[in-house]
C-alpha cells in the first residue's frame, strides 16, 4: 500500500500544471479492485462524537489531541496514515483521565451507563458487565472475554486502591479510551463468499465504517446488533441500515463534518485580515463565514434535498450581521444566522460568494486570482495543482502606469518563464471574483480602473463571477469531485487506482439523479468499493 | 563504553534510517540502568545538558543578516539584524554560509523539513509531512528520559508547531501560556528537594499503560508493516510515559535555581489585529527557563511563528510573507519583523541567562538552536541558511564566533554537531541531501 501512495506521489511532484490530472503507471482497471484493509486513527471529530454518543453528550471534551493529518486534502482519508507522537500518547493520556473522572464523578452519568446495581467495590459481576457493555460501545465491536478480564483486573486494583466502585468504573474507563481498540478502526476484513480469494469487511467493521460515514460516530446498539449477528452482510438490512442512518439527525453532524474537511473550513475559522484595511474584519468573521458555509450545505444536502449545482449557482445563504454588513444585504437576525435571498441582478451567488471562499483565498490586505483560482482546481474540481516553483520570488509586479489593476499585473507575471505554465491555468479563473475584495466585499474599481472579470474554465468562456458559478457547476469535474471527496470521506483511507471504475459510476448516477448528495451518500454506503478489501496477489 | 556507544550508534541509525525500519523496542532498554533512567550524561559540573528549538518563518534579508567579519571574539561584530543579542555576543555562536542539501520541492514547507529533519519534505497525495523526527525529537530521544515531560513545545504564534517524530506524527504545540503554565507547574509538580505527595492514581496510570502497551503489541502482529510502524511509535510513546510516571514518587534532589514563576494571564486578545507575540513569547521563555531549572524537562521547542505565516506584526502594514514576495526595494518593512524575531530569540537566551545554575547559569548547560526555514524569504533560498547557537552546551560548543562556511557546507553539519553536543552520540544526521557523519569542527569546543 505505502510503496502504491509512494509512486503515485513521485508522479504527482513532477507533473506540470500543463496537466491537470496527475499521470498514472498504469491505466486503471475497468473493474473494480478494491483497497487493502486501513486503520484509520479516529479523527479529532470522531473522537468527540464517539465519546459524547457513548458516554454522555454533556461531558466535557479535551481541549487539545494530537492534530489530524491532511491526505487528499481531508482528514479522514489522513486518519489512515495519521500516528500516535509522545505528545500525543500524553494527550490521549490526559483526555481518558479527565473524560472517565467526568463520568464516575457524576452519579447520573454514571448511572445511566450501568445495567447492574454493584453491591460493593468488589462488585466483580457487575464491573465485568459494565466493562463489557460500554467496552462494546467505545470499541465498536464484541470484547473478547479476555478484554474484559484485563480491563476489569485494572479496575479491580483501582476499587482496592481507592475505595469504590465509581473509582473501578472509572479507571476502567481510562484503560478503554486510551486502548487501540478506541483509538484505531482497525480493519482485518475475513474471506469474502462472494468474490474468491478477496476479503471484505467483517460486519463490525462494516458498521464502523457505515457509522462514521454517516453520523461522523459510532455505531449505536441497533447497528452492533446486525453486526453481532452478521446479518448487516445481508444486502437488505445493509441497506435498511443505511436508511436508517440517514434519516437520524446525526447525519447532520458528519454532513457538517464532511464539508468542514472538504472546503477547509477549519482554515476559513482562522480567518486572519488586517483590521486596517478591512475594517469589516473581526476575529470572529472567520468563524461565522464557516458556518454560513456549513449552514449551505446543510440546506442543500438535508433539509430540501436539492441539486447539489446549487452550492455554487444558489442565490440563497446564510447570513449573520457581520455578513449582511459585508454582503450589502438586510440581517434578519439580531443573532446567529439567517436565511436571505441575494439579489438577482448581483454577482454574488452560492459558495463562491461567500467569505469563506472569496475571504479565505485571498490575502491580509488585498485580493488573490492565483489564491482563488488554485482553491477552485484543487477543491472544487480536484485538479492537481503543484505548489510554486520554490526558487523563483513569486512577488507579482508593482502597480504601474501600464498595470494598473490586480490583472493587469499578474498578467505581466504571467509572461515571467517558469511562472506562467501554473498561472494561465490559475488566474484566468480568478479573475472572475476580481471585483470581491480580500475580504469579499463588492468593490466596482480596483486602483482606480475598472475590473475586466472575464475568462474561461478549461475552454469554457465566462463573463463574470455570475456566469463562472454555471459553467463550473454543470461541469462533469464539479460533478466527480464531489464524488470522490465523499467517497475518500466514507472509506477513510486513500483511494487507490482500482478503485477509479467505483467512483466513475458514482459519479455518473451521481449526475443522472439530479445531484442529490443524500443519495450520493447512499450509494456510497451500499457500493461494492466501500465494503470489499483487496484480493490475493493484488498489488 | 565503546561497546555501549557503537550499539547506541548502531540503533540510532535504525531508529533515524526511515519509516520502514521496524526496531525492537524492548531492546532500547538496554541503554537505561537498573533504575531505567537513560542514559545522558551530564556535563562536568554535574548540571544535565539542555537543548532548545527556537524557530521563526519566513527567513531573514542575508545583506543584512551575515556579520561583516569572522572569527572569534573581537574578530567579529553583530550585523543589523543580529544586534539584538549585543548583550549576548559572549554566549552565542552564528553560523552563516551553508546550504541545506535537500531538494527544495516546495517553497517553505522543505526547508522546514530540511532544517529542522535534515531530510526532504515527504510529499503524500496532495499533502506533506515531515520524512524523519524534528532535531527537538531526536535529541529527546535520548535526554528527554529522564524528567517529567519528555520536551515541551510552544509558541507565541505556533499553530501547530513543526515538532514531528517522523511522518504524520507531530507533537502540537501550546499556544496559550497560562496553558504551559499549568501544564508545568499545577497539578503534579513536586519541588524538587520536597516529598512527592503519595498519589496512589500513579500506580493505577501506570497498570492502564502497561495494558494498553501489550494491546498495542497484540495488534502490531495481525496488521501491515507500514500500520505495524506507526503502532511501533505509539507502543514507544506509551512505554516512555509509564516509565516516566514510575519517577514521579521519587523524591527530587533540591535543585537551587527552582522556582515557580508568575501565573501567566489567561487570555491575549489581539489588538487592533496584531497579536501580543513579544508578550506571549517573553512568558513562554519565562516558564520554560523555570520548567529547566525545576528539571522538569530538557528539551524545549519554541515555535514564534511558522513558515508562510501571515501573522501581522507590530509596526508592519500587512501580513509577514506577503511582505516577503511583495514589499519592493530594501524590505524596510521585512527587516523591522526579522529584528523583532532576532528580539524575541534574544528573549529566550535572556530567560535562560537569567537563571543562575551552580557557578554558571542555565544558558551555560544549553545549547540553543534559532533558525527560520529559509534565508530570503522572497526566494525561498535554502542557501546562505541563518543559523544562531546559543550556550555551550556545558563547555561542548564554542561561544563568540562566527563561523562562515566558504565552501557552503551542508546546515545538517551543525545539527549534528548541535546532537553531540548535548549528549546524543549520534553517527550521522539527516537523509539524503540532508545526510551528513561529520559535525561542524569550527563550533565544537
């Protein structure tokens, strides 16, 4: 697996921005071959969310864990590659002690968790059950009854150590959540009946992965079951289960997740402008424009189930009063986020209007088209963009009696040698938003001239920011990035060449269904590439 | 000793050689005594040899960086943007000059990985990480066994910081001193010279790592080789933490230059957009002294700001990269942020300055390593890289020179240098074009 992600980024170091899909060795199958068992660590998020399901949604979470690690630009497909540094056991360290204290120190939450009613601090029955109930919920599988004897051993000590039986509950919690049973979805898969000399998920496995797919947690008491009894191999109940999840609320939650990840939102939350030149800008517009972004894609994906074209061409949005202020239009809140409709004859439409796209790719004090129109390649139509030459300055010329505007002096750049192969394919589409200020404000002159905003996506002409949002959401790039981010959400892992046939067809129902990402979602969930792992001899 | 060096050397190498190579932890044992306190030797005077990390993105302006003149003492003289540490001219040694020897595949991001790993920049779908440890992780490799934290990372402006412990592995960085304080001086601190309070959680800590060691080794043997290595690194994590709470029911020796330092503020909101980064990183530097004089580490890494930061500065009209690539002519404005780096860098030599330690001070025990990942920030260039050592190591690094490497000798020689120094025999440093066995004879002692 490692040497397969090795080659592959070799060819992606190399390749020029004359091509804007990393080459491949070999051309990939028209078949699926599925990937090699993972072992993603949880991220920052799905540690929380499994913690909160099982423990209780009330506790307090740590406040620093080892941070996640970036693979395809996500971090759940880095959880697969993500390790455990020094600092990082201690966090972990810390997390368990402090999150198990909460518990066991609150008779309530600790009530709730228990199904016997221990009759003294040796109570070894009822530690053992308790151990094995919640060891089964943390753990997203059967404990073996080994597993339960070692943690109930350390808790035993704790009883005898400290006196009750709150404090055994309590330390076996430490000893479960700091465990690589909590800490890794570990998959080993078992022979598959249906595909000879192939493996597929076992079905804990399969309802790990369903359930932080989809609910960005763990699996509840109703999946383990069908997992327990194996009948989640079944495609019916597969498939019940997976109509089950996403009609809970906590699909919201990894949808959020998911986009987070997706649009870097995590980035857009540090927003970081220089007060004087915007003075739209506060520390907190950063955090606000995130979650304008993720109250779209909320919208969109669950509560009117729309065609996801819509993210980029929707003249609906969320808006705060700081972004009313910044958008020119009304607030309808005094607080929080409210839906508005902008104005139809404007510019502004869907996320490319929004701060966290125009805001975020862009700089301190100004405007960026190349910022913008790498953001749109690499995350919107998962095109490989390589970083700039490092030894070139990448200053872009000073305004002069020629070059006036932001274009007419990248333009000039753009003729530098070395320069230009990356940024004829980056600020054509940049230019679109050149009349969106580093902060995303409309501004109709940039130094005085008026902006010329036209251009084209990959052949397509376009006039402004306006006609740009079309022409990228009906195309089939749009279409398939969309996929394949969700897809590498869902399996957690990279996706590998054999899996390119997989999301080719999603895709392709992906756009025969109207763009419906709750679908699309289903589709994943229930496809062969999702639950299936490698075959003998593959490589 | 021969023999205990040549196996040291010889594990070293397998440790650093990359991600592929699956050691035996246990055997890392051998290199402690009976009471499994490793191996570090401390210097003459019986003080134990500390080193620190002191980082800044985004370079410097060399015309303005390199000292006119080299040599020793009265031979050389602080440049523009070294004078700053005119107070400390005695105490600090600057090496200009050389050339990091990796390839540089991405502006910034491998001259981090260069400087601070001695290797390339690992590129991983779409994504980059670091390829080996960090020169911090290295070192507390060997010299962080012995105290209560294994090293410490902070950052007046840190975001993450860069201390990785090979690919996909890094130790975050605190970013809040209050944080740090608490970290160090709360719950769980002993003054040394003082009973530990009997904590009986210690025993019971200690009983859960154990167990979660022997998961960690139960599962390494139904996984891959490339999972089997990260599960190598966490089981090493955890091992290293159970042995280091099995010292905290030990009675500390009384150590006369403790003492608990201020209780930082909790908050430093921004003003007018510029964060306090001279107050925050003058705390850091504050605590950390304190955390080294206590014992409570040996190993520290200060991350004022990162590379690519855009992080307003006082005094500057817009973020500190943008102004690398776009402020024309002389880079007024650029020399103003390097010389409030060099400023804050001399902070952290005055904290440790200020710390008397038997009949020298804390500094003396210290080798201090400031250095950014690239030299012009506006090229990105990874020659002529600006490098400042401060303290001598115990008497192990020459102190008032400038060394200027004619010949632009790989940077990855004064890391190694820099290792031995403080107590890590190592045979070589780096990967690649980073890879060097030779240290740099002009600043060793």
């Amino acid at each position: 697996m490692t040497r397969a992600y090795a080659t592959m980024v070799l060819l992606l170091t190399l390749a020029a921005c004359d091509e804007q899909t990393p080459p491949t060795t070999t051309p990939a199958p028209a078949k699926l071959q599925p990937a090699p068992a993972a072992m993603p660590r949880l991220t920052r998020a799905q540690y929380d969310n499994t913690v909160r399901d099982v423990l209780g949604d009330d506790l307090s979470l740590p406040p620093t864990l080892e941070p996640d690690v970036a693979f395809e630009h996500l971090l759940t497909v880095g959880s697969a590659v993500a390790k455990v540094s020094p600092r990082g056991v201690e966090l972990y360290e810390e997390a368990a002690r402090s999150l198990a204290a909460q518990v066991a120190g609150k008779p309530e939450r600790l009530v709730k968790l228990l199904t016997c009613k221990p009759t003294g601090p040796q109570d070894s029955a009822c530690l053992s059950q308790f151990v094995g109930e919640v060891g089964d919920r943390l753990w997203r599988r059967a404990l073996s009854p080994t597993e339960v004897a070692t943690i109930a051993a350390t808790a035993t000590k704790a009883a005898t150590a400290l006196g009750t039986f709150e404090q055994a509950a309590e330390y076996a919690l430490v000893q479960l959540l700091q465990a690589p049973g909590f800490l890794y979805r570990t998959e080993h898969g078992q022979a598959d009946p249906a595909h000879a000399g192939c493996k597929r998920l076992t079905a804990y496995e399969l309802a790990s992965r369903l359930a932080y797919f989809l609910w960005a947690g763990p699996p509840d008491a109703a999946l383990l079951a069908t997992a327990k009894d194996g009948s989640l191999h079944d495609p019916k109940v597969r498939a019940a289960q997976v109509d089950r999840l996403l009609a809970d609320p906590k699909l919201r939650r990894s949808v959020r997740n998911w986009a987070g990840e997706w649009l870097q939102l995590h980035d857009v939350a540090k927003l970081n402008k220089d007060p004087k030149v915007y003075k739209h800008f506060s520390s907190d517009l950063g955090p606000s424009a995130r979650e304008e972004t993720l109250r779209l894609v909320e919208h969109l994906a669950i509560d009117t189930d729309s065609d996801f074209r819509a993210f980029i061409t929707t003249r609906t949005t969320f808006v705060d009063r700081r972004l009313a202020a910044i958008y020119e239009v009304p607030a309808d809140n005094e607080k929080g986020h409210a839906a508005v409709t902008l104005p139809d004859y404007g510019e502004r439409r869907g996320f490319l209007g929004q701060v966290s796209f125009l805001g975020h790719a862009a700089h301190p004090v100004s405007s960026s088209p190349t910022l913008r129109g790498a953001f749109v390649r690499r995350f919107l139509l998962c095109d490989f963009v390589p970083d700039p030459p490092a030894n070139l300055n990448t200053a872009i010329p000073e305004p002069s009696p020629e070059a006036k505007t932001l274009r007419q002096r990248l333009t000039a750049h753009m003729n530098v040698p070395g320069c230009s192969s990356c940024h004829k394919t980056l600020d054509p589409i940049g230019f679109a938003f050149e009349r969106f200020d580093g902060i995303g404000r409309y501004r109709s002159k940039d130094n005085g001239e008026p902006i010329d905003t036209t251009g084209d996506l990959d052949g397509v002409p376009f006039g402004d920011l306006d006609s740009l949002a079309v022409v990228l959401a009906d195309s089939a790039k749009f279409r398939r990035c969309v996929t394949q981010k969700l897809y590498g959400y869902g399996v957690a892992r990279p996706t590998v060449a054999g899996e390119k046939s997989q999301v080719d067809a999603l895709a392709a129902t992906f756009g025969k269904n109207g763009m419906k990402v709750n679908a699309l979602m289903r589709d994943i969930a229930l496809s062969d590439g999702f639950s299936r792992l490698a075959c003998a001899g593959a490589k | 000793m021969n023999v205990r060096n040549l196996t040291r050397r010889s594990v070293l190498r397998g440790l650093l050689g990359g991600s592929v190579v699956a050691i035996g932890l246990p055997a890392l044992d051998r290199f402690c005594n009976d009471n499994g306190t490793a191996w570090a030797e401390p210097g003459s005077d019986g003080f134990p040899k500390r080193f620190g990390l002191f980082f800044w993105g985004n370079g410097i302006l060399p015309d303005r960086w390199v000292p006119k003149a080299h040599g020793v003492g009265g031979a050389w003289q602080l440049s523009d943007q070294l004078a700053p540490l005119a107070k400390h001219k005695s105490r600090i040694a600057v090496v200009t000059g050389t050339r990091l020897g990796i390839a540089n595949t991405q502006p910034h991001g491998a001259g981090a990985a260069g400087i601070l790993s001695g290797r390339p920049l690992l590129h991983q779908g779409g994504d980059t990480t670091f390829a080996g440890p960090s020169i911090d992780q290295i070192i507390a490799n060997v010299i962080g066994k012995d105290t209560r934290f294994r090293s410490l990372e902070f950052g007046a402006s840190a975001g993450n910081g860069y201390s990785f412990n090979g690919p996909n592995s890094q130790n975050p960085a605190e970013t809040n001193p209050y944080a740090l304080f608490e970290r160090i001086f709360g719950v769980g601190f002993t003054m040394p010279g003082e009973k530990p309070k009997f904590d009986p959680t210690l025993g019971l800590r200690r009983s859960v790592l154990d167990a979660v060691a022997a998961d960690l080794k139960s599962l390494r043997g139904q996984v891959g080789t490339a999972d089997a290595t990260r599960l190598d690194q966490h089981f090493e994590g955890v091992r290293q933490l159970e042995q280091r709470l099995a010292k905290l029911q030990l009675a500390p020796p009384k150590l006369d230059a403790c003492k608990v330092p201020k209780t930082p503020d909790k908050a430093y909101p921004d003003i007018e957009g510029r964060p306090q980064l001279a107050k925050k990183n003058q705390l850091f530097c504050e605590l950390v002294a304190y955390a080294m004089a206590c014992d409570q580490t040996r190993v520290f890494s200060n991350f004022l700001t990162m590379p690519v930061t855009n992080v307003l500065f006082q005094g500057a009209t817009t973020g500190h990269h943008e102004l690398t690539h776009n402020e024309p002519g002389e880079q007024k404005e650029v020399h103003a942020i390097t010389v409030q780096c060099v400023e804050m860098f001399a902070a952290q030599v005055d904290a440790l300055a200020q710390v008397q330690e038997g009949a020298g001070t804390l500094l003396d025990h210290c080798a201090v390593m400031g250095c950014s990942e690239v030299s012009l920030g506006k090229t990105h260039s990874l020659e002529e890289m600006p490098l400042i050592i401060a303290g001598s190591a115990g008497g192990k690094l020459k102190n008032d020179v400038h060394y200027r490497s004619v010949g632009g000798e790989n940077t990855s020689k004064a890391l190694l240098s820099l290792c031995r120094a403080v107590g890590c025999d190592l045979a070589e440093f780096g990967g690649e074009g980073g890879k060097v066995s030779d240290g740099l004879g002009a600043i060793e002692a």
